[in-house]
C-alpha cells in the first residue's frame, strides 16, 4: 500500500536528498558553534540545570 503511494508522488527521491541536506546542514553548524565557543560560555551552559536562581521555582 505505502510502495504505491509513494511510486505515485513525482519526484518523490527528493525528499529523502532534501532531508538528508537539511540534517547534515544543522549538524555540521552544530558542531561548529560548538567548536567556537569560549570556556566561560561553556561553563555558564554547564550550570544551568544547577542553577536555581528562578524565585518561582522554590517551593
């Protein structure tokens, strides 16, 4: 059922290529953003699950 519905869409390989771009695209910006980042930004990101500076969240 799928198999026929899929072989009526034209074009439909692109979507996989198009995806897959996208997906390797974010990745790859990813790790850069990642690799730029200075130690203090990392240690700042680092603490925030720790950190429960937020009033509202105290019981």
């Amino acid at each position: 059922m799928y198999k026929n519905i899929l072989n009526s869409i034209q074009d439909v390989e692109w979507y996989a290529v198009v995806g897959l771009l996208l997906f390797i695209t974010f990745f790859t910006a990813m790790l850069w953003r990642t690799w730029r980042m200075d130690r203090a930004e990392i240690d700042q990101v680092s603490r925030l699950p720790l950190n429960d500076t937020d009033p509202e969240a105290q019981p």
